[in-house]
C-alpha cells in the first residue's frame, strides 16, 4: 500500500521533496530567504494558504530565537501536516445493508471509484449491490453496469430520467430483503453550482433514511486532485447540501498538486478516507495521513 501510495505521489514528491532537500540539507542552518522557498513550495503544492502561513510563521520564530536547521523545518512541516490530517479511517460496516453515498461532479472518477470499492468489498467476501442513482447523464447507467458486470456484483437501475432517490430506496429495500452487506449508490453529478442537484441530494439523504433508518452510513465526496483549489471549492458547495463523512481523492498520480488533502482537510475538517492512486481495479487505498507525508516529504 505504501509503494502505491508512494508512486502515485511522484509528481508531488519531485514538486516538494526534491525542492526541500535542496536548500534544507540535514546540519545546514537556513535563512529568511530559505523559508521563503520553501513558502513558494507549499503554495505551488496546493497544500494551501492557511497551513503554509503557520508553518512559515513557525519557522521564522524559531528563526529568530535561533538557529533553525534542515531537521528543525522537516519537523515543523511533519507536526503541522499530522495534526490537521490526523488518523486513518477506515470503513467500518457495523451494520447491515451499509449504505454508502457517492457523490461529486461529473469527471471526477466516480463511477471508476464505485468500481473499484464494489470489488475490494467483494473480495472482503461482502455481498454488493449496486444502485443506479444517476439517472440523467446520458450512458451513466449502462457504464455503472460495465463495471458491476467486470467485477462480479448485483445493480439496481431505474428507467431512463427516472427520480434517482426512488432509486435508490428500491436498492436499499432489496438489499435488507436479499441480505446483502453494502450497498453502493451513484448519484448525478451536474455541475455543483447548480442549486437543484443539491435539492436532489438532500432529498436522497432523507429517503434512504426512510429505507434503512440511519442510512446513509457514509457519503463520499469524490474530489479529482488534479482540479486542486478548484476540488476545495467542489468540496465546500457539496458540504453545505448534505452531511459528508470523508473525501475520496481521485487521480492522485496524475498530479503534483497532491498538498490539496491538506488544504481539503485544514479548511472543512472532512478527512480524506481514500485516494485513488492508479487506473488498476486495486489502485483505491485508505488514506494512511503518516504514509502520505512520509512520501510528499521523504522524511
């Protein structure tokens, strides 16, 4: 998991890491002007504003008490990017069927990432069905059924412009019916300014509560880390709508803006649950906070 962690972050890696390395060398003592690099490093990463100005204000004091060495900034930088990331968390079904929500623009990778977990859940040896929630976007349904029909799970669709929450409560109704373990919702992703896809969304939170009392147990907010500050903005419009439990970040090796979990992190205290770190039906990992540093920063 690290290994994949780690390749799928060498876009970021070069961008941070290999800039770092080069002016904060272990034993050499900075200066101003080196914490003016390494200012221009977190920002251009996307790890964001916020974070990157208390990690240069915390150098420039030990600056001015001090000395301030190579070791002294990786540790500020490692303190700092732990205590907003926090723990692992991982997906714990503590009830049956759980249901989980995905949502999020179109383009972002959703019907990839409902691929990819409806396998890892069955080769955890759980019955999955699928739920055809989008229903506006033209061929939406009939690729979600591409990959129930590649990976080897059961998919409930409704006709073509059908209301999606309808949907959705019939998957949920069959799924305690048939005993299955989890079920995997798709939902559309128009464009998120829109104020009637949030309406749409709101409503599909109500009515799977009133399918299974307390659904959904997870809603996930797929982000493209390649959109950087524009995935945040994603992130805060789908917040306000309905109640988010973990960000899933999509094609994180395809950039080197990878610092937006931090930034995603810092400014709406969603966690990153998952990220996906390859096009490989595999390629989707818990989100490990320690491990992502460790290879953002090669500490």
């Amino acid at each position: 998991m690290f290994k994949k962690l780690t390749d799928a972050l060498k876009k970021t890696h070069h961008k941070v890491a290999t800039a770092l390395n080069s002016i904060i060398p272990f034993g050499k003592k900075l200066s101003k002007a080196d914490i003016d690099i390494i200012e221009e490093i977190l920002i251009t990463a996307d790890v964001g504003v916020d974070t990157t100005t208390e990690i240069i204000d915390e150098l420039e004091q030990r600056l001015n008490s001090g000395e301030l060495t190579g070791e002294d900034a990786l540790e500020v930088l490692e303190n700092h990017l732990m205590n907003i990331l926090g723990e692992t968390r991982p997906i714990i079904m503590d009830i049956k069927p759980y249901v989980i929500l995905i949502v999020g623009v179109n383009g972002t990778g959703k019907t990839t990432t409902i691929g990819k977990l409806a396998y890892r859940f069955k080769n955890e040896g759980k019955k999955v069905l699928l739920a055809a929630g989008d229903t506006f976007r033209a061929a939406a349904k009939e690729q979600l059924a591409i990959w129930a029909n590649r990976v080897g799970v059961d998919m409930v669709a409704g006709a073509d412009k059908a209301d999606p929450a309808s949907v959705i409560f019939d998957a949920i109704s069959k799924a305690k019916a048939k005993h299955y373990d989890v079920v995997i919702a798709d939902t559309a992703g128009r464009l998120h300014t829109r104020k009637n896809l949030m309406e749409e969304l709101k409503k599909i939170e109500r009515v799977s509560n009133k399918a299974r009392a307390g659904a959904p147990d997870d809603s996930f907010l797929i982000v493209d880390a390649t959109t950087g500050q524009n995935g945040l903005t994603q992130a805060e419009v789908f917040g306000k709508a309905i109640s988010i439990s973990g960000i899933i970040l999509t094609k994180l090796d395809g950039t080197a803006r990878g610092g937006i979990a931090v930034a995603i992190t810092r400014k709406l205290g969603i966690p990153i649950r998952m990220v996906g770190v390859g096009e490989n039906v595999q390629d989707l990992v818990d989100f490990n906070p320690e491990e992502y540093i460790k290879a953002m920063l090669e500490i």
